[in-house]
C-alpha cells in the first residue's frame, strides 16, 4: 500500500475509534460532536497556523469547507437520530464516495477508474452488510438529511483536495477549515447541557475525541491526499466502520453474526483494492 493511501487509513482508523470512545463520556451524542470540533479545530488552528512561516490564510472557499465541516457532523446526528444508527450511517458514510468520485469529475473533469468504481461499490455493499444485520426505521426524512450529509462530507473533502492539489501545505488548509467549524460549534456547545465537564472520564474522552480523532486524524488525512485522488480517499475512508465494529467486539463486548463478519471481509478486500496503485493509462 503507498505511504498517502496508508496515512488515509490511518486517519480513518482513529475515526473509527471515536464511538467507542464516547461511550466513557456522559455527554450526549450532539455536545461530544461539538466539542470534538470544538477541541480539534482549535488545536489544529493553534499549533498549525500560529507558528512561523504559516501561509494558507482564510479564503472564501476554505471558509465554505468549515462551514461544510460543522454542518456535516450536524446533519449525521439528526440523521441517525431521525432513521436509526445502522440505517442512517450506511446511507451518510457509503454516499460520501460516490458523491465525491462525481464532484472530483464534474470539478476535474477526469472520470473514476474501473478500479475504483468496482472496488468502491464492493466497498459500499460490504458496509451495508456489515452494519445493517438487525435493519432500522426507514424514514424519509431522515434518509434524506444522511444523503445531504454525504454530499456535505464530499464537499469539504474535495475543497481540501483541491487546495492541496493546487500547492497550499495541507496541515494548514486543515487547519483553516477545523478552526471555522470550531468557531461555528462554539455556540452550540455552550446551549447544551455542560454537566458532563465536571466528570474526569467525560473530560478525558472528549479531549481524546478532540486531538487524536480530529486534530490528528485530519492532519494524518491531509497528507495522505498529497498522493491520494480524493475519491480513492473518500472510499479508503470506510475503514472506519470496520474499526469501529472490530473496537466493540473486542471492547464493548458486542457480538457480530456471520453475515456482518462477512460484510466486514468483504470491506477489508475492497479496500485492499482500491489502495492498490492503477497502471497508468487504464480505461475509466
């Protein structure tokens, strides 16, 4: 696997990591998001863009990938909470390749890989497999917003992408995008229900939530796209259920029927290859 399609994983696998983390936290699902942006963002802004020689500085569209970035993460707990977990994650996390593969073409004008599109609808089928063994409450409403929020995910990915591609040093434009989703969840973290700061568990945990699976994750996820296609990325990216589903097995105690143990082959296979380098001049 290349060194940028191993840092990808290595992102997705700390991202992984944040569901079981938050169940040590009594903060609520929406307050442990917000300070998870909160912390992250502010860290990354902090370490990144205040030390000397920083270069990338707020732009309209960086902004806008911010702005992506606090939105996304609102729409994926209304979501799940509107038509189920299991239902709701499939949708919001197996839409976000294939809204990204669509974006980098419309945008870049250079159509997915067979490669890709195989492995990426392998991907997406072993995920659903993988998380819908008990099947959820479809509603359409619900449906939708995940849809909306894979579209958003894909934006703020492609946004960064694209001002790496183009030169800018992805720590910082990172930084500039987590540091306006921190300044967006400032307010609604301080509305909601602060009781769980006073709790060491709850305090460690989000701290973990905020540094290791955002700070660090995205600095490890920006990088990777310096030698990674955004929609290989995107699809790279669903290494996150699979973690997440290993960490309650071994952790949580949680039991996964053969199926799901299949689904979760079947996504490990997948990602295998996609991360396999293409040959050059391969038919789209």
């Amino acid at each position: 696997m290349r060194t940028s399609a191993l840092l990808v994983v290595l992102a997705a696998v700390l991202w992984g990591t944040a569901g079981t983390a938050g169940t040590f936290a009594a903060a609520g699902a929406v307050a442990l998001a917000a300070a998870r942006l909160v912390i992250g963002g502010s860290a990354l802004a902090g370490f990144v863009l205040l030390r000397p020689g920083a270069k990338v500085r707020p732009s309209p569209t960086l902004l806008l990938g911010g702005l992506c970035v606090a939105l996304y993460q609102l729409c994926f707990f209304v979501a799940v909470n509107m038509t189920g977990v299991a239902i709701g994650t499939v949708i919001l996390i197996g839409s976000g390749p294939v809204f990204t593969g669509l974006l980098s073409w419309a945008l870049d004008r250079q159509a997915p890989s067979r490669q890709w599109m195989w492995g990426t609808a392998a991907a997406i089928v072993g995920c659903a497999v993988l998380l819908l063994p008990g099947g959820g409450t479809v509603d359409p409403l619900g449906v939708g917003l995940a849809l909306v929020g894979g579209f958003i995910y894909a934006s703020y990915a492609v946004i960064a992408a694209r001002a790496i591609v183009a030169g800018h040093p992805s720590d910082e434009v990172m930084a500039v995008m987590f540091g306006v989703s921190a300044l967006i969840m400032i307010p609604i973290l301080l509305a909601g229900d602060l009781s769980w700061v006073t709790d060491p568990a709850s305090l460690a945990t989000v701290f973990y939530l905020g540094l290791a699976t955002t700070a660090l994750s995205y600095v490890l996820y920006g990088r990777g796209l310096r030698g990674t296609p955004v929609a290989t990325a995107s699809t790279l990216a669903l290494a996150e259920p699979a973690v997440a589903a290993l960490l309650g097995v071994a952790v949580l105690g949680e039991t996964l029927s053969p199926t799901s143990w299949a689904g979760l082959a079947m996504l490990a296979v997948s990602l295998l290859v996609v991360a396999r380098p293409e040959k050059v001049g391969s038919p789209a």
